[in-house]
C-alpha cells in the first residue's frame, strides 16, 4: 500500500512539473510576441509619419505646377519633369498605404479573434453570475471560476454544478480548433491538512485543474491538444489572504484562451517580412 501512495504522489509531483515547465515556456513565447508587436507598432507608425511627408510632397508639386499654369496663362501647361514628381510621389504613397494595410491586418487580426471569443463566452455563460469573471488582458481572454461553483472545500472531484458551467466554455472552444487553453488551479494561503495523495496546496491546485480537463476532454468533447493543465497554489491571489471573504475570492479556476502563439508569430514575422522587400 505504502508503494502505491508513493508512486502516485510522485505522478503528481511530476505532472505539477510538466505543467509549470509548459506554463513557463507559453509565458515565455507570450513575452516574445508581445515584443514583436511593439517592434511592429513602432515600424507602423514610422510608416505613417513618411506617408504624411509624402503627401505634404505631393500637395507642394501640385501648387507649383498650378503657379506654372497661372504664369503662363495655358492651362493646359503641366511641365513634364512636375508629372513625373507627382506620379512618383503618389506611387510612394500607394505602397506605403499597402504596407500599413498589411501590418494593420496582422495586428488587428488577434484581436479581432480575441474580441468574437469573448462576445461567445459572454452570449454562453452569461454575465448575471458574480462567481464567474471573463475578461481581457493584453489580447488574452481569462475566464475566472470561483471554486465553489466548482469543488467542496479540500477537493478536486468537480462538482455536477460546475460541469454545465464547463460544458458553456467546451461549447465555444470546440468551434475554435486552433486556439489553446490553460487551466488553472489557485488556492488561498491556509495549508492543506487532508490526507491521502495530495501533499499541499501545491498538489491541489494542479489536481483540480486536471480535474477539470479531464471533464473537458472525457464529457465535454475538448481536444486534449488543446490544454494545459498549471496549478499556481496561493502564490497568485487576487487580493490579500487576510479576511474569509478575500480567501474565498482567491481559491478560484482561471481558464485562459488564447490562439496559438505560434500561428501568430509567423503572421507578424510574414507582414513584417513584406515591408522589407
């Protein structure tokens, strides 16, 4: 008996590594594509700062070839060299204008997918409940779930309640393939004191969000490639551990739903790519 506890704690601890380590490294990616689109807004607007040179150009060609016709009181004179100059000119400002079309489309498109997911989720699961939170943060949309629409204190069984809840999120990401979710579990800063495989609250952070995969995948129809399971203990509250209320708003599940970083990281790579050519 001893060995089989041992063995699952080890499973446990295990699967709470593989999960930070995931955790970590979609941070990671995440920090790089934040980088690379503020090197893209900073080449955007440089864009635009030459096009409006070039239009200020374009109307100073316009007024001397107009000086020209007045001079010569022909108004059919517009000197060769003048047309030129303006066709150059607005020839420049044509393929600026597609280069900021083209970066204005990379850039807005991850937020226009982000926006119709939350439109979705907040059509699904509805806003009238305190205990559920979906909001934006940097492109990101996270679902936040508080734990007693979810577990009893100390557990990770998740309770049938919570399963239409997760059944409105299934919905809408079952009809976005390529977008991932992270399931995270968080628990105030009381120690764990039960007993049997979980160990703290470490453990138990990370148990409930397997939980909850698990019903995502196993009932709910959700593609396993599409989940991360994190659990962040009391290491991430919402607000101080110091009253009962405040412990209650921090032992909560966070769903967060992104789409693939990778996906949108050659976007980017590829619009920015054009400008150079």
């Amino acid at each position: 008996m001893k060995k089989i506890v041992m063995a699952l704690s080890v499973m446990a601890l295990l699967t709470s590594c593989v999960s930070k380590k995931k955790y970590t490294d979609l941070e990671s990616r995440n920090k790089e594509t934040q980088d690379l689109l503020n090197t893209a807004t900073v080449k955007l607007n440089a864009c635009l700062e030459e096009k409006a040179g070039l239009l200020a150009r374009v109307d100073g060609l316009k007024e001397y070839n107009e000086n020209l016709i007045t001079t010569s009181k022909d108004m059919t004179i517009l000197t060769a060299k003048g047309a030129q100059n303006v066709e150059k000119a607005l020839e420049s400002i044509r393929e600026k204008d597609l280069k900021i079309s083209r970066m204005q489309d990379a850039l807005t498109k991850k937020d226009s997918v982000t926006l119709a997911v939350v439109t979705s989720l907040k059509r699904a699961v509805g806003m009238s409940d305190p205990d559920i939170e979906i909001n934006v943060e940097k492109g990101v949309v996270f679902i936040s779930i508080a734990d007693k629409l979810l577990f009893k204190t100390g557990s990770y069984d998740v309770s049938d309640k919570a399963k239409g809840v997760l059944a409105k999120v299934a919905k809408v990401v079952n009809d976005k393939p390529d977008f991932e979710c992270m399931v995270e579990g968080h628990t105030d800063n009381v120690p764990y004191n039960g007993s049997g495989i979980i160990m703290d609250n470490w453990d138990l952070s990370v148990k409930r969000s397997t939980s909850i995969i698990r019903v995502l995948t196993n009932q709910l129809g959700v593609k396993p490639e599409q989940l991360i399971a994190a659990g962040r203990s009391s290491y991430v509250p919402l607000v101080a551990n110091d009253t009962a209320e405040n412990r209650s708003r921090n032992r909560r599940t966070r769903i967060i739903v992104l789409p693939k970083i990778d996906q949108f990281y050659e976007m980017v790579e590829k619009e920015m790519k054009k400008q150079t050519k």
